[in-house]
C-alpha cells in the first residue's frame, strides 16, 4: 500500500522488471477506461490504443502490459491490503447494472469537485490517483455519491410499497444503459438448452 501523504504517486508501470513512464493526467485515464469498454472497438484495436498511454513505449504489447495499466487504472496501491482468502462472503455480482459512468455522471462530477473542493476540473491538472482519491472521499450527500447510492438500492429488500415506487421513478431517471451480451444473459439465466 502506498501512503500518498509522504510516498510520491507513481509515474510509470514495471513491465518485466523495467520501468515504462506513462501519462498519469486523470482526463486521459477517464478515456483509458471509456475506450476499454467501448465495445465497437475490436480487442485487436484497443491493444493498439493501449501504447497512446506510454511515454515510454514497450517494444511489444503483451498481456502483461495490459494487466499492468489495468493495476494501474484501478489504482490498488492506494487501498490497503487484504488477505487473499477474504471469507467475507461477498462477491459483487458480475452481471449487476453498473453504479456509476465516466460519460453520464461527467457534470455531477465536476460540478461535485467544485462545490466540495474548489476545483474545476476542466482546467485542472491533477494524477490519476490524486483525482481518485478525491472521488472516492465525496461525502455521502455530494451527487456522485447519492447517484450511486439510489442505483445500487436492492428494491426487493425494501418492504415500503411507497417508498420503493419512490426509489423506482429515481432509479429509472438516473439508469445507466446496460446490456448483457449473449454469454452474460445465459449467467444470468441458466444455460437452458
């Protein structure tokens, strides 16, 4: 885990025990993610897009390198660590609607940093990391955070008929598009044959 307090942000992937310096603008890491689940592009196209985020170029891109900027995009280093046999029981569910879009909540984000932090992010310059650990420490009543938190409401669980139309009509007016591909609809619903 690095401590962002004393320990500088990293600037680079290690990508077989060599150093590759690599953009750490967070707009061009918003774009990263926006192009890796840009389903049009074909995987043999995203792996060209990949080298635009090295300063330093790999002489080949390999799956290493992928795994490398996907790290370095979920920035792990900045959560603390955990026991690889974690028996909490929860697992995310793989098929459920996302919570938050880079693209959709873009306006509550920016208008969410300059309400709590007096940044404007259209003018900003700022690393990746810094600018997620920003995000994630909205507080609970920014819009980003209240976006998510209606989203991710388990209708089910709420026994209120009212209060659950309630958290229904908000649901639907703040919806990320979601689609399931052919092998997720078959998860989601059994492989029937």
């Amino acid at each position: 885990m690095l401590n962002p307090l004393y320990e500088k942000f990293p600037d680079f992937v290690r990508i077989n025990g060599r150093k590759y310096r690599i953009i750490t603008d967070f707009r061009e890491w918003i774009r990263f993610a926006d192009m890796f689940c840009d389903r049009q592009l074909a995987p043999e196209e995203k792996l060209t897009l990949l080298a635009a985020w090295f300063i330093e170029k790999p002489e080949i891109l390999t799956d290493e390198t992928i795994e490398k900027l996907v790290d370095f995009y979920k920035a792990g280093l900045l959560e603390p660590d955990t026991p690889e046999d974690d028996d909490s029981g929860e697992t995310p569910e793989a098929n459920s609607p996302p919570v938050f879009d880079w693209k959709i909540d873009a306006r509550f984000i920016i208008g969410d940093f300059l309400h709590y932090y007096g940044i404007d992010l259209l003018n900003a310059k700022m690393h990746w990391w810094h600018f997620r650990s920003l995000l994630t420490a909205l507080p609970e009543d920014s819009q980003c955070k209240k976006r998510m938190a209606y989203r991710s409401v388990n209708l089910g669980e709420i026994k209120d008929s009212k209060e659950r139309a309630r958290i229904l009509r908000i649901q639907r007016s703040i919806a990320i598009p979601f689609e399931l591909d052919d092998e997720d609809i078959g998860a989601v619903f059994g492989n029937f044959k």
